[in-house]
C-alpha cells in the first residue's frame, strides 16, 4: 500500500492530551490524490507512482498534458508529483488515496519549498557571530576573510557566503501525527512544517523500506 501523499499546508494551531498537556501542531489537507500513471521498472526504468492533487481549469493546462488527463478522465490537477513505491503494479491509473492511508501514531517525513527570506548576510544566513563592535572595529558584521594566501589563492567551493536565503526544496524527518481527520481529508503533525500557508507538500512514511 502507499504511504504517501500530495498534501496543502493550511495553518498551526495546539492540540491537548487527556493529561493536559499542549502540543503545537500542523493542519495538512492531504488527498484526495488520485494515480495518474505507473512507472514500471520493465517501461520506465524504476519503480513510482505519479499522483495528482487539487483542481484546474482547463484552459491553464498545456495540450500534451491535457491530452494525457483527458484519456484518464479524472479532470485537471492543479499539481503533479511523483512518488517511489515497491509495487507499483498494485494501483491502476484512476485510484484514489485517502487520508485514511495514514493513522495516529505514524511518523512521517514532509517535502515542502521553505519560505523564501531574500538576500540575507552570513550572521542572518548561516548563524555567523558578530565581530567586535569596540571603538576601532571594522568588523562587526561582516564575514570575516574568504580567500586564501598565495596557494590556492582563491575562494574554495561551499565556503559560506551572503547570499538567497530559503526558497528550497526542504525535508523534515520523523514527524509524528497526533491526528487523522478522514472526513475532512486532515491530518494534525505534531511540529512545524516547511513552508508558509497554502504551501504543497508531500507526506510520506518516514519507515519506508
């Protein structure tokens, strides 16, 4: 069975235990998604389900891609991911997978694109400590030097830098879910989820084989 969902990050609020106890938690609308196609390792060369998720007009849909959804006849998807299973030959094109795929106690791991910050600094960006700020200092916030003396004299590749900060593709792991709302296609994640509201997910096991 797959364990893995196209999802939307809605909102955080807190949940209490029977105990009292308060646990800050993430609202995913996950599903309904429906398989678009089966990738086979004899056709494709691996082994994945490609799912679909949310609504789209037609007219914003291009024509090779309209011409594959509409031999589906499942309507237009606003997104389209794909998703590594075992056994793919388990699901046919046109299945659905509901939120009741995953259930209370379940760790997940969720891939969103982080928010995006901008142009950042190497204390804003990569937690860099300040220089000091006495009477004199030329140094307070600066990254300090980033060459090197006359061999290799240059800057190596990876060496931290100003520069974009977040808007990337982002994985937290081991995520637990607190709650599963079938009816409402929800599921309640304890902990943050990358992203900002409205954002698209992927939820999927964090005990994958």
């Amino acid at each position: 069975m797959i364990k893995a969902m196209i999802g939307r990050k809605l909102d955080m609020t807190q949940v209490f235990s029977g105990d009292g106890a308060a646990y800050p938690v993430t609202l995913v609308q996950v599903g309904p998604c429906t398989v678009t196609q089966v990738k086979t390792m004899e056709k494709d060369g691996y082994k994945a389900l490609q799912l679909g998720f949310g609504t789209k007009k037609a007219k914003a849909v291009n024509r090779p891609m309209k011409g594959k959804l509409d031999k589906l006849g499942k309507g237009y998807f606003e997104v389209l991911r794909e998703v590594p299973i075992e056994n793919p030959a388990e699901h046919n094109p046109g299945d659905q997978v509901l939120a009741d795929v995953f259930q209370i106690g379940d760790r997940v791991d969720i891939i969103g694109k982080s928010k995006g910050k901008g142009y950042a600094g190497t204390i804003k960006r990569w937690r860099f400590s300040r220089g000091p700020d006495g009477h004199g200092s030329k140094n307070v916030r600066e990254p300090g030097s980033t060459g090197m003396a006359t061999y290799p004299g240059r800057v190596i590749k990876g060496k931290k830098m100003p520069g974009q900060k977040g808007n990337v593709r982002t994985t937290v792991l081991n995520l637990q879910i607190v709650d599963v709302r079938p009816e409402l296609n929800l599921l309640l994640i304890h902990g943050a989820v990358p992203g900002s509201k409205n954002g698209i997910v992927i939820v999927r096991s964090a005990n994958r084989a």
